[in-house]
C-alpha cells in the first residue's frame, strides 16, 4: 500500500522501503483475492456440509472407498464440461451444445475405433492415440462452428447454440441409428481404469486441466481478454480487444473441452450413444453459476466450479446411497440452486447497505446526483 | 384552477426551505425557488450541485426533510408524483420516458388516458386529442410514426406534448439541449415562446451558459446545495454565471509549452472523409502538442475522432503516423498504430466498472505485457499499475478497489492510465473534463501537458471553451463535418470560440 501512496516525485525508497512495499503488495494480494472469492469460499462450506451429512446419515454405504472412487471418476467429465459452460458464461454468452459436442466426439472415437478394429485389430490398437485426437478435433470443429456463429455472424449465444445442439444432437442420432456404439478403445478403457494411488487417473486429470484453464484465465493475455470482453463488451471493444477473436477462441476452447469430456465418457463407460447425459446441459449450467460464474459475463472462478462439481457429485450419490431416486436428486439441485442465489441476494443486500468503506475523499458516491453527466451527456452518434 | 393567471402576480408553484439529506451528505440545505408562469426559469450548477435533486422534490419522486411546496396557494410539506402530475406539474427526462413501439399520437395522449382511469384503450378518440395539441403548437410531427424511429428532437417534442395534453402548468426540462443540433435547439425555443404564451411555466435545467442566458427569464444559481443567487436573466452574464457556478474566477489562463517549429508531424490526417458524418478533413498534430478540436453537438467532431480511432473508419482519406502511412480500418489497427482514444461517454464506453482499477488500467496493453513465453508478465503489469496509480494520483485505497466506486474525475484518471499504459504515440480525447468536478479538471488539464511534454501528439475534443483556451496550443473548429476555422496562438480564447462555434 505504501508503494501506491507515496506521492508522485517523492524520494527512492530504500531497499528495504522496497522490501515492505513487496510484502505489503502480496498481503494485499491475497486479501483481494480473499474477498473475490468468497463466493469460493461459501463452496467449500457447502461441500463440507453435503459431505458431513451424507456421511452422518449412511457412512457404510456413503464412505464406502468403492463410493468415493465413483464421485472421482463421475465428477471429471460434467466438471470439464461445467468448465467450458464457465468460459462462455464469463463472456456473457452461454453454450447449450457442449454435450451434445462431447457425445459427438464419443461417437466419433468409438465409430473410428470399431470401424478399424473390425479388420485389423492390431492397427487400431496402434492408432488408438490418433483416434482420441480425432475425437478432441471434432469438439474443437463444433466449438469453431459455435464461435463462427457467435462472433462473426453475430447470432445470441443461446439461440446459435440452441441451433448447433440440436444439429449436433442429429447427427448423432443418424450416424449412430439412435442405437448405442460399442467398443472404445482398449487402452482409453484401461486408462480410466488406472488410479495415482487411491486416486482415480480421470479425477487427476479433472484437477490438472482445472489447474491449467485457472491458470490460462489469470496469466494469458487471451484469458483477461476473455473476462473483460464479459465485463463490458462496449469498454473492451474501445480498449482495443477484438471481440471476435475473443469470443471465437472462446468456444472453440469450449469445444475443445466438450472434446476431452467426450472422450472422458469412455474411459470411463466403453460405450457411446447420441444421448448419453442428456441431463447434463441444465446440470452444467447449475454447476457454473453455484461456482460463482456471473451469468451477466466478466466474473467467474475455475476453483469454485471445481467445489461445485464435487458438491453435486456428492450430493447424487449421497442420495443414491439413501436410495432416494433420481427425480428426488433434481428437486435437491434445484433448491440448492435457488439456496445459493438467495444467500447471495441477502449477502449483496447487506454489503450494499453498509456505507461505502472504498469511498475515496474526494469521491462524490452519496451525491444526489448518482449519474455523472458522462452518462447522459452527448447521445451524439444515435 | 380553469383560468390560467398571465400576469406574474403570484407564483404557480413555489418551494421554501427545502432540505434533503442522503445518509450524512446534504444535498439540499434551504433551498427556495419560485415558479411564475409565462416564464422561463433557468436553475443552473455543476454535476453534484442538487439540481436534480430539487426538480425530484417538487415533482413528488423524493421527499424533503424539512421545508414546504406551495402549489396554487395550498402548502404541501410534500408531494408525491400522482399528486404533482394532477396539479399539473411535468417533468421531461434527458430519456423522455416514451414508448418506443407506439406512435406518436399514442404516446401523447396515453398517459392522460391512464391516468384518466380509462379501462379501454380507443384509437379513435385519442388522434384528435394528440393532433389539437401538434397544431396548436405549430408542430411538424407525424402522429403515426413510431416514436422509436424518430428523432431525438421529435421525441423530445412528443414529449411536450404529452406534458401540455396533462394540462401541464409547470415544465420542468431536465437539459433538453444537450443532444439537440444547432437548428434543433432553435426549433426548441420556439416552441418553448409559445409555451410562454400559454402561460406555462418553464424549468430549465442545464449547465450550458449560452442557453441560459438565450431562453430565460429568469436564472438560478446553485452550488452545494444552496441557492447562490437568483434573479432577472439580464443582470447576469456568461463569466457571473459561470463565476457563480464553480465559485471561483474562470480560469482561461493559457498554459502551453513551447513547440519545436522543425520536428516532423506526429499525427497527420489528410483528406479524411465519411460520407454522412464528415467531410475533407486535414490536419496535423506535432510531438508535444495538444490540438483542440470544438464544435456543435452533431457537427462531427465526434465521428472525427472515432474515424481516427477506428471505431467508425473513414471511407477515404490518410492517416498517418510519424510521417508512415496507416491502414486503420478497427480499432486493433489503430491501437497497433500507437493511437490511444478516451471515449465521450465514460460510463459505458471507457471503463469496466466492476473490475479493479488494477484491471481496467492494463485492459488496452495486455499483449504488451507479455513474457517470452507469451504467457503475461506479472512483475511488469504490477509495476505499470503501481506507476500509473501513484503517478496520476488515483484517490482510491488500493488498485484493486472497483471503479465503480470512484468519482468522476478519479474515473477518467483511470481511463488515461489505461491508455497511458499503452504508451500511445498520439492520445485522442473526447470530453476528457465532462462530468468532473472543477479541480480535478485542472489537474487533468495538467496531467495531458505532461504527457504531451514526453513527445505525444494530443487531440482534446471538447464544447468546453476555457478548458481549450486553458491548454490547447491550436484550435479547429468543426461545423456540419468540415474543418471551419484554425484559431492559434493569442487568437484563441473563450469568446473566439464561441463565435466560430455558433457561426
């Protein structure tokens, strides 16, 4: 804080006056991020408590390790999907095709796959690998269709999506005759198969691309542009960012994304169908905005719909573990979903009825005039 | 009340020792005004002086804390808006408050007819209404066009309208000229004597000095929330008002540096020309120097600029920079090209609001700040922000509080930074003082010549005279899209302005 305060032109700080300004920059680093997350924060108690009452209500069947292997290997593919539904909802669009895109990439291996090993099994064996990539390309294909559809035609993320799922969705459907495709890869299976001690490879692997797109939202150029383009499209716009290139990247990424869940669908189950998870999409959706994700855009958290996933994860099949139906599992999502915005809505209240602690000297914030000129003023270029 | 009393013997509608308080902000502290009718009330101030405030009182959206409101001699210690619509007082939005998918005719009338409590809406008898009203005001409106197709003038008058068809005796006009062209603020005060005639009473409220001396009759000062003076319009003039305004001396003491006469222009625009917006427009910017560019709302500055910037490229025309030629057909050409532009409306256009100001300041540079793995360099971005922070002196706590918390002039400190950080060769900027109070003008003022002073080519756009004489080295002036007039040196000052302004 020292650092920001020192008047323009004062003297050189010392080195150690540099060594405060250091430790004072990563303390107030740390508090900022502290109060930014605490929609984080709230996951974490909420995932607590799901996990404590499961736990209390059926611990033989709930802590069973068999239990807490299945929440490991179910969550990675609806997380990833959940963070590819986070990145369109950071621009302030939205994407209802990701799974419809993850069951095309599914199909796309296992067609692939099938096809080859019906005449040399051996030669699939060995393209397995390529396989998986061509799956990821197809995901990434229908993310750059999303993102064409989006950015440059100009289409409301909703409606282009809407239209892409149901066209996805099609296709599969035709390709596959509305039956369900046997035979993934061997090795994909045998891979899922695999745990880094007691922890599955898929739920290492959820916790790895989490990591990176945490990362790739923080530290690339591309991924602030992609949280301020959601902030406000008309100010990135004058900042000089292309929203095209933005928003294309975007869904392609997603797409990218729905590729790896697709291919996360087999590794864990061998077999693909045009609708598999059909569930998923609303389920998504929940999953991103409990996380913290500001459907309005520019505001969203990779750690928090991680704790999200976990949460619902648990959830399902805590209720599966007190035999309690699917149906009494949407009733729950539901009020869980509405339980957090209401909290939300209450916490805002009362933030917003505290005066404004920030409120600088000179800042005018409780004049009676709460909209400066600027925003009226020149309506000019109408 | 049937018979509408002309002659000014008693007030329509007076306040007396208002006082309105916001948590421990007073916005209001006795303030008193009267209303005659057949008269134009100016009530002029700054942002921030209470004027909104007062016109929320009278029309019964606030309540006051102390003090009284006497309509038609009957003393109200408050009003509420139903109240004040049926004694006949009418405000007019900057937004009009219309309906955009009605007609026009539809518009003027409906309100009445909901207020009349009238459960059945009927086409029929509501045409002749809206149309004894046009004509009676010698008006040139379509009453079946959509009213969201027109106009922001012809809504502006639909507006007027609907207010006369509510028999109002009090207008109250919340800035009206501010989106007007020049010839449209004429066709205004035409209507505005009429409304005269009829023996309304009108409010003006606006900070624009040569309307308030052209339109009223009366003035009123405010400042802080007190009254600072009020009286007959022909005892104040341009500099009085102003004086009374912002409290202080108006300050067009002229501030620039010298240039070097050699050095190679820094930004040069030849033949610039947008079909519709503007035309043949030439000139040249030089290292160090802050050029002015006025004129009317509508007259083109604005789309000057944004073509410079490439928000709305030019259809022909050169632009170069350095003496090397650009091609800027998107604003990410014309950031490439080192050129920086500071939006008119702040608000929406400048800033993300709910992001940090650590955020909003390095928005434009991200890719400049990037490490050689292309992934950004976070010891660099924290030392741009910690530089641009201290160094534009940014009253805030910390650079991680949101924007939306500052003040205006804290606001387009940061809309500079964030160009600043791009370290553009040439600034454009649009209003860069409208909306900010009247030392952090200055300050702002100042902070441009010291970034004109490291060899950037600046371009201030901007209706604000003084502001221009304070610190432009050359001013051109801007009317119906084409360059008019290069005012220099000691030809520039506020009244030279003016006049090639309104010429």
């Amino acid at each position: 804080m020292s650092a920001n305060e020192s008047p323009p032109g004062a003297p050189a700080p010392g080195d150690g006056a540099r060594f405060n300004d250091r430790v004072g920059t990563v303390t107030r680093d740390i508090i900022g991020r502290a109060s930014a997350n605490r929609k984080t924060g709230r996951m974490v108690v909420a995932l607590l408590l799901a996990f404590s009452i499961f736990a209390i209500a059926n611990p033989r069947v709930f802590l069973s390790p068999l239990n807490l292997q299945n929440i490991g290997v179910t969550a990675p593919e609806i997380g990833i999907i959940a963070i590819a539904m986070m990145l369109a909802m950071l621009t302030g669009g939205i994407d209802l095709s990701l799974v419809a895109i993850a069951n095309l990439s599914a199909i796309t291996v296992v067609a692939l796959y099938s096809g080859i090993a019906a005449n040399d099994p051996a030669l699939a064996e060995s393209l397995t690998l390529p396989i998986i990539v061509a799956g990821v390309l197809v995901g990434i294909g229908c993310g750059m269709l999303n993102g064409f559809l989006v950015s440059v035609v100009g289409i409301t993320p909703i409606l282009a999506t809407l239209g892409t799922m149901q066209i996805l969705n099609g296709i599969a459907i035709v390709t596959t005759g509305g039956s369900t495709l046997y035979g993934a890869p061997e090795g994909l299976t045998a891979f899922g198969r695999t745990a880094l001690g007691p922890v599955p490879i898929l739920f290492v692997l959820f916790i790895a691309i989490a990591v990176l797109m945490a990362l790739f939202l923080s530290t690339t150029s591309l991924g602030r542009k992609i949280q301020l383009e959601g902030a406000n499209p008309v100010a990135a716009r004058y900042s000089g960012i292309s929203s095209r290139s933005v928003l294309m990247s975007t869904y392609t990424l997603g797409g990218a994304l729905a590729g790896i869940a697709g291919v996360l669908f087999l590794a864990r189950n061998p077999t693909a169908s045009a609708d598999y998870g059909a569930s998923y999409v609303l389920l998504v959706i929940v999953i991103a905005v409990l996380g913290g994700t500001n459907p309005n855009g520019g505001f969203a958290s990779v750690a928090g719909v991680v704790l999200a996933t976990l949460t619902l994860q648990i959830v399902s099949s805590g209720f599966t573990a007190l035999r309690l139906s699917s149906y009494e599992y949407a009733i729950a999502q539901g009020v869980i979903l509405i339980a957090v915005m209401v909290l939300d809505y209450v916490a805002a209240n009362r933030r917003q009825r505290r005066p404004a602690i920030e409120a600088p000297p000179d800042a005018r914030a409780a004049s009676p005039e709460p909209t400066p000129a600027t925003a009226q003023r020149d309506t000019e270029h109408s | 009340m049937d018979a509408i009393q002309t002659d000014a013997a008693g007030p329509v509608l007076s306040v007396r020792g208002i006082t309105k308080r916001f948590g421990g902000v007073t916005a209001l502290a006795g303030v008193s005004l009267e209303l005659r009718s057949g008269e134009v009330h100016c009530l002029a101030g700054e942002n921030g002086c209470g004027k909104s405030t007062l016109i929320k009182i009278i029309s019964g959206v606030e309540r006051p804390d102390a003090g009284e409101i006497i309509m038609d001699g009957e003393t109200h210690s408050r009003m509420n808006a139903t109240a004040a619509i049926t004694s006949g007082v009418q405000v007019i939005y900057q937004d009009f408050s219309l309906f955009p998918n009605l007609s026009v005719a539809e518009n003027i009338v409906l309100t009445a007819e909901v207020a009349g409590r009238q459960r059945f809406y009927r086409a029929r008898a509501i045409r002749p209404k809206a149309q004894a009203i046009v004509e009676e005001l010698g008006l040139d409106l379509d009453l079946d066009s959509e009213v969201g197709e027109l106009s922001v003038a012809d809504k502006q008058l639909t507006a007027i309208c609907r207010a006369l068809v509510n028999d109002a005796r009090v207008i109250i006009m919340d800035e009206p000229t501010t989106a007007l062209t020049h010839s449209e603020v004429a066709r205004l005060f035409t209507v505005v004597e009429r409304l005269r005639a009829r023996g309304v009473a009108l409010v003006f409220v606006s900070h624009k000095l040569e309307e308030v001396l052209a339109i009223s009759q009366r003035v009123t000062i405010m400042r802080s929330g007190r009254v600072v003076t009020s009286g007959l319009a022909t005892d104040f003039d341009r500099r009085s008002i102003a004086q009374h305004m912002t409290g202080a001396e108006l300050d067009e003491t002229r501030v620039v540096s010298p240039l070097d006469p050699d050095a190679r222009a820094r930004l040069t625009v030849s033949h610039l020309d947008l079909p519709g917006a503007f035309h043949d427009v030439s000139f040249t910017v030089a290292p160090g120097e802050i050029l002015g560019v006025t004129g009317l709302l509508g007259s083109g500055r604005t789309e000057i600029a944004e073509a410079i910037f490439g928000a709305r490229p030019a259809a022909s025309g050169d632009i170069l920079v350095d003496g090397l030629p650009v091609s800027i057909r998107s604003i990410p050409d014309a950031v490439a090209a080192g050129i920086g532009y500071v939006p008119e409306d702040r608000l929406s256009q400048g800033l993300f609001l709910e992001k940090s100001i650590a955020d909003n300041i390095i928005a434009g540079s991200l890719d400049r700040h990037r490490n050689r793995w292309r992934g950004l360099d976070g010891m660099r971005i924290r030392s741009t922000i910690s530089r641009l922070f201290a160094s534009l002196s940014i009253k805030a706590p910390n650079a991680e509080a949101p924007v939306r918390s500052l003040s205006g002039g804290n606001a387009q400190r940061v809309v500079l930074a964030k160009w600043l950080a791009t370290d553009p060769k040439v600034l454009l900027l649009n209003g860069p003082t409208v909306g900010v109070d009247v030392g952090s003008k200055s300050q702002i003022l100042e902070l441009l010549r010291k970034a004109a002073s490291s060899g950037m080519a600046i371009v201030v756009i901007s209706d604000d005279a003084p502001e221009l004489v304070s610190c432009c080295h050359r001013v051109l002036v801007v009317a119906r899209g084409r360059v008019v007039d290069v005012l220099e040196g000691d030809a520039i000052s506020a009244e030279s302005i003016h006049e090639r302004m309104a010429a």
